[in-house]
C-alpha cells in the first residue's frame, strides 16, 4: 500500500507494529502489551488524521493509485454478471470509458464510466480516464439503448478531465459533451450518478446529469482542477492547496452548496484501505436508489430532474 | 538605390515617447492594422473594410443590428452575482465582478431581450466578453435559462451568441452546473419544437461550447472565430506540437461539420430570418392541412 504524505504518521505505526509482530513470532516473547498500546495508538492517529481532511488531501486520496476504479465496482457490484460493450459507432472504442450491462441484485442495469489503468502501461491504455469525444458517443449510444428497453442507468464518473487533444477538437469535443448533457436531461429512465474519484469539469458533466448525483466521500469534483486553477488565477502551479481550498470541491462542501444530492461514506483511510467493504457500501446504496426512482412516473421525475438543475446558481435581482 | 540612405539602426519611439491617438475617433484593425474612423467603421458593423476582421463586440451591439429599428425589452437587466463561495484568488471575486462592473457598463456577461427580428418576436441572447472573459457563472446560466423560460411561455425562436472563455472558475462547481442547466432547458425548447440558432463568435471555448454553444438545431459562426473545447494552448502542450494553421477557427469547424454555415456581420439577420421562415410558426402543418 503507498502512503501519501501527510500518512506518514500511520505508515510509522503500521510498520512498527509489523516489526513487533515478527518479533513476537521468531522469539516467542511476549509483545501483547506493547502491540495492544500500538494498536491503540493507530487507531486514534488514523481518526486524528482522516477526520481533519484538507480539501488538497481528499484530492490526493481520490487519485490514491491503489484506489479501485470503474470496472472494479462493476466486477463487484454485479457478482460478475457484467457485458461490457464497445464502440461509439462513428469512429472508434474509446477506452478511457467503458459501459454495459450488468445485474444489480435483480436488476438489469447500464452501466457507463471513465476507467483509469492500474499500472504505468494501463494507464497509458486507458489515456488516463480521459475520454475523447468518441468515448462520450459511445456512453450516449448506451444510455439511449437503456432507454430503449427501459432500465435504468448508473455512471461512475473518475476523470481528470475530457482529453484535449488535437484529434478530441476535430472530432468535437465541445458538441459530444454537450449532446450528452442534453439528452441525460430528458432520458426517459432513471439516472444515478456516482463521483468515484476526480470529477473534473465538462469531462465529468457529460455523464453526470441524473436523478441522484452522489460523491464518495473522498472525491473531488469541480469546474477545475486545482492545479489547473493555481497555474490560471495565481499564474503560478504552488497554489493548488489553496485553489482546491478556494473551489470547495469537496463532497462536504458540494453537498453543502446543494449540487449533490448525497455523500456515501467510505472505509477509515479512504476506499482502497478496504475496497470489499467500499464495494458493499456502494451496491447496497445504488438498490436503494433504484428501488426508489422506479416508483416515480417518468414525466415527474424528468420534471424533478430538471427543476434540481435549475436551482442551481446564487444571483442577486 | 534609394532617395535617403539609413545612418543608424533601429530607430524606435520607446513607448513614453509615443503619441497617443485620442480615443473614439480612429479604429486600428487589429488584423491588417489599416485605420478607419469609429463612424464609418460602426456603419461597417464593426467588420474591417480592408480585411473583413470581425472585432469583437458586446451585446448591445448585437441588438441594435438585430432588433427592427433597434427596439428590444431587455429581461433581468439586473441581476448580478451573488459570490456564493466567497471566493478569493489574488483578488477578492467581488472586487474583480465590481471592476467588470465598472468597466463595461454592464452587470455580466449575458444580456437577454425579446423584441422583432423582420417583424416575428424573438428572444435574443448575447454575450459579453470583456466582462471576466465572457465567462459562464451563475448569472449567465440563469440569465439564458429564463430567456428560454420567456421563449417557451410565449411560443418564440430562441437565438444565442455566444462568445466566451467559458465556465467562470471564480464560482466554480456552480458555473459548471450552469453548463447543465441551459442545457436542460434548451432540451425543453427542443420538445417545444421551437427554433434554436446557435451563433458561435469570436472566441467561443470551453463549458459554453460544451454546452448551449454546440446545440443549435444550426449552429452558425462568424467568420475565423475561435471556437474549440480545450483552448489552444492547452492543446499545443498535451500534443507537444505546434498546431495547423487555421486549427480551431470557424473554418476548421465547418470543415469538420460542426457548423451549418459561416455568416458574415451583415448577413446575418437575414440568414437568420431566412431559418426561421423555414421552421417557424409552429402551426405551418396543421393549418396546411385544415385548408
């Protein structure tokens, strides 16, 4: 498991407790007393530490490389029983996003989602989770085809952004967000969206208009990212600790500002610490809303959908 | 050979020795640099004879060459920002909306009115884009989202032009939710089966082309506008190359079937006009048929 900085404290512990640990079995003395004392001791620097999160700390555990990604929650939270399908139909598969069908307990669900690699090469692979405009089609022809057979979808957003590339331009960008953004606000079933990790900007928003927007809850999402924020407004990239600040990105706060509708709680010390639990949490949560959503006439709730987005913005006069 | 012969090098004004042209009579183009008086370059509708350089302008502008005789009822005029993160960078966000404020005369940078285009009420918005970079915040998003409310009440054509960096950092997760919004409503317009004109000018990037900028049932630009998702230099330092001549311009666009057209300034309240008699009353079928 990799530390990040300010976990020092506790990857101190964790290895010292491992040390006594050995210790203890290769010379069969007694260490129980000194265990059980580091023990406690971790407990309550893991609580000191994560209860204090900065708004730059919960952008660094959402891009924890040990943190699970889309295709991990689908694995898990369908036991399996995930078809994944390919292509946009214009032009190419775009594999920064991935979608499908899969089971959620009884229900048949779409699933679409930015995917990151899990190794150096994987992540080259999957152009680290950003999408291009072909992988916003691709998303756009899933949803459509839920629509179709009138079952529900799920998107799990984790994206440092929609790539911008040069080809991205050409092909249009701009006009496969926005399209998505439009027709998300009148697709006839129901719609959850899930901040898993990095939910930047217009790369995130073109798969994050639904009937529940939920943030785990060490996740970011925004307009910028805030080193992108720093190098604009401070001209300058060391700035990125009080830009994350200044942009209240974090679950707390977008949930705070009512654009998010819930935070789902995670493990101590963030998903990866105990993704099977993570996992759990998270099927068990997406049911719930699903079982809910159903109940719902669809004109109501295309009309609350877009009432919710409406009420969004602070103005005077 | 010459009539003079140059003695010395590089001979320049330093900048503390130059004359300054006294402000609103001449108009330097900032393209072909030729120079033509603000009156003849206004009636030009603030196009460059000499180049065809498209300036830059604001709304008002926008309305005087689109509304008959230049009479139109402008909708929440004004409304302003509410700072709803009390955001501050090396600047208060108040300070900076207060200046822009001051400095353009306007309160943001949208400005929404309805009046007659040819004699058939439209709705019209437009943006500002010397107001914080024309950029998207909440008043703008609201701003579009009740002239859409205004068109879909009243059974009206809705034409934006957009011109604008695009979402407005200073409010962050709430100018991106903007984004969302109009486009929300623009989809119930869509359903409405009321006519959507998208004008893309110079520059249009960023959360507006990714939202109400790129859904026009046409979408329309003027001539050699920047218009892109990413901008330009953030293009050129992800691909590490410099970027083909012309690339991002309405040209590009076209060419790549983003646009339906490219419209020059003086055509474009025809071209419009033309669209909408095309697409507009709604009631065309029924009454066809009836008769």
């Amino acid at each position: 498991m990799d530390y990040l900085d300010f976990e020092k404290p506790i990857e101190e512990i964790e290895a010292q407790l491992k040390k006594s640990r050995d210790l203890e079995q290769e010379t069969e003395v007694d260490m129980s007393k000194s265990i059980r004392e580091l023990e406690k001791r971790l407990v309550s620097t893991k609580k000191d530490i994560y209860k204090n999160l900065s708004a730059w700390q919960r952008v660094q555990l959402s891009r924890h490389p040990q943190r699970p990604y889309s295709l991990a929650y689908l694995e898990a939270i369908t036991a399996g029983d995930f078809l994944e399908l390919h292509g946009d139909r214009h032009v190419k598969d775009d594999k920064a996003m991935i979608g499908g069908w899969g089971k959620l307990g009884d229900f048949p669900v779409m699933f679409v989602g930015q995917q990151k690699g899990v190794n150096t090469k994987m992540r080259q692979y999957r152009n680290f989770g950003m999408a291009n405009p072909e992988g916003y089609r691709k998303a756009l022809r899933l949803m459509k085809m839920a629509e179709k057979f009138q079952r529900p979808v799920v998107t799990l957003i984790d994206t440092p952004g929609a790539f911008p590339g040069l080809e991205a331009e050409e092909r249009g960008q701009g006009e496969a967000i926005a399209r998505n953004i439009y027709e998300m606000s009148k697709l006839r079933v129901p719609i959850i969206c899930l901040i898993i990790g990095e939910g930047a900007s217009g790369g995130a928003l073109g798969i994050g208009v639904g009937d529940r927007v939920l943030m785990l809850e060490n996740t970011w999402y925004s307009v910028i990212s805030p080193e992108s924020c720093s190098s604009i407004l401070w001209r300058s990239w060391d700035y990125k600790a009080q830009a994350a600040e200044a942009l209240k990105l974090t679950a707390e706060d977008m949930l705070k500002n009512k654009l998010i509708d819930d935070i789902i709680p995670e493990p101590l010390g963030g998903a990866h610490r105990n993704r099977e639990e993570m996992f759990e949490v998270v099927q068990k949560r997406l049911l719930k809303e699903i079982t809910a959503l159903r109940k719902t006439p669809v004109e109501k709730l295309l009309d609350k959908r877009l009432e919710k987005f409406e009420q969004m913005g602070v103005t005077k006069g | 050979m010459g009539w003079f012969t140059r003695r010395k090098e590089g001979i320049t004004t330093r900048t503390k020795d130059k004359k300054e042209t006294p402000e609103g009579l001449w108009y330097k183009c900032k393209r072909c640099k030729v120079i033509v008086s603000n009156e003849d370059h206004r009636k030009n509708l603030w196009v460059c004879k000499n180049c065809g350089h498209h300036e830059r302008i604001n709304a008002p502008e926008y309305f005087q060459l689109l509304f008959d005789e230049e009479q139109y009822t402008e909708l929440n005029a004004k409304m302003t920002s509410g700072d709803p993160l009390k955001f501050e960078d090396t600047k208060k966000y108040t300070d900076r909306y207060q200046a822009s404020v001051a400095k353009t005369g306007l309160n943001d940078a949208v400005s929404t009115a309805y009046g007659q285009l040819h004699g058939r009420e439209v709705v019209i918005g437009a943006m500002n884009f010397n107001f914080i970079g024309g950029s998207m915040g909440s008043v703008v998003g609201e701003k579009i989202s009740r002239a859409i409310d205004h068109a879909l009440r009243n059974e009206l054509p809705f034409i934006m032009i957009s011109k604008s960096g695009g979402a407005r950092m200073m409010e962050a997760a709430f100018s991106l939710m903007q984004m969302a919004k109009t486009s929300a409503k623009l989809a119930r317009l869509g359903e409405a089966g009321l006519p959507y004109v998208s004008v893309l000018t110079d520059p249009t990037t960023g959360g507006v082309t990714a939202s109400f900028a790129m859904l026009g049932d046409i979408n329309i630009a003027e001539p050699n506008a920047l218009i892109g998702f990413a901008g330009p230099r953030v293009v050129r330092e992800t691909i590490g190359k410099d970027l083909p001549d012309g690339f991002q311009r309405s040209e590009f666009l076209l060419e790549h079937g983003f646009l339906d057209f490219i419209v020059e300034r003086n055509c474009l309240k025809q071209r419009i006009d033309q669209f909408l008699g095309m697409t507009y009353p709604l009631e065309w079928d029924t009454e066809q048929t009836a008769s």
